[in-house]
C-alpha cells in the first residue's frame, strides 16, 4: 500500500489537535513501514532474540501513543520518532537480557561499507546505544542518521528526506559517523577486552 504523505501530514496534524481518532486511521498507514523497521532492527539482533517484529511494532506504537507533547509535523518526522523508540526499546530488551547472563560478554559491532552491520553475530545494541549518545553529544544530526542507516535500516535518500538535508550532505555524515563510531567501538573493545 502507497502511503500519501499528505494524508499522514494530515492526520498527524488532527494528532496534535487532539483528536484521537486520527491516530486510528494513521497507524494502518503506517504499520507497513514500521513492520519493515522492525524486521531491519530485529535482523541486527542476536540469533536467539525472542522479541518477534510484531512486539515490537505494537511496543514503539503503545510509547507512540503516549507521546502527547510531541508536536507531530510529517511522516519523516514520525518515522525518525519511531526508530528512536524502537531503539530505546531494544536497548532495554538487550541490558535485560545481559542482566540475565549476569554480566556476560557483550558482542561488538563491526563497521562495513554503506552500513553498520556484524559478522557472524548479533550486533551489541547497547555498544551502539552508548555510542550514539556520545556521538548526539558532538553531533546531533550524525547521531540521528546512524540511528536511521544503522537501525532504521534507511537508504542514503530515505535519510535524507527524513532529516531534511540532501543526499550528498548524508553520504559525508555517513562516512565521518562510521569512522567515529569505529574507533569508538574499538577503543570500547580495548578497554572492556
């Protein structure tokens, strides 16, 4: 199903007016897109993760929800609002779950041309999370575009229309976030290795 950017804009502006019929109709519009960025976050985890991209869906969407002092303005914006719950959310689920190992080694997160992904295991959601407040703390915007590349599982272009900014200004964000985030992760790696 094509979603029209108007009719999101639409009733994302119904949202803010407080109508809350509106969120009804908006999340069928939605819910393809957000199943997708599940499914990419989900992908990222570890092989015996327990948390279906459904769950996590109907999750980001109950915190949704409750997101009454959020002034909604598109469907870019509602988007990059819900890879970031979608990844607080995960980021939860993770340290429960190394809790649960009682301390056990986390895994690291190896970087790749055009996206963060992991060899042969499951990326360490909470290596990344940490990461990315760092990086928020010395760049916003390249912090908000790993976390749409990396967990969002965007395109250059998709990025791009979601921050506002062109394509050629996210492939230099891109290149200088990864190379930030590797040595991050590896200086990580030294110091917890």
């Amino acid at each position: 199903m094509d979603t029209n950017p108007s009719d999101v804009t639409r009733l994302l502006a119904e949202l803010n007016r407080g109508n809350e019929e509106a969120l009804a109709e908006l999340m069928p519009l939605l819910y393809a897109e957000l199943k997708r960025l599940a499914g990419h976050y989900l992908r990222q985890e570890r092989a015996n993760h327990t948390l279906q991209a459904t769950a996590l869906v109907h999750e980001a969407y109950l915190r949704l929800v409750s997101q009454r002092q959020q002034q909604w303005q598109n469907k870019n914006q509602f988007v990059r609002v819900a890879a970031n719950i979608m990844r607080r959310i995960l980021v939860d689920y993770s340290r429960g779950y190394q809790s649960e190992k009682r301390g056990g080694k986390a895994e690291r997160v190896f970087l790749e041309e055009g996206t963060l992904v992991c060899k042969g295991r499951a990326a360490d959601v909470i290596a990344v999370d940490e990461a990315l407040h760092r990086l928020a703390e010395i760049d916003l915007q390249q912090a908000r575009l790993v976390e749409l590349r990396f967990f969002g599982g965007l395109s250059i272009e998709e990025a791009a229309s979601a921050l506002n900014i062109s394509p050629a200004t996210v492939k230099r964000d891109w290149n200088v976030a990864k190379a930030w985030l590797a040595r991050e992760m590896k200086s990580g790696k030294e110091t917890h290795g």
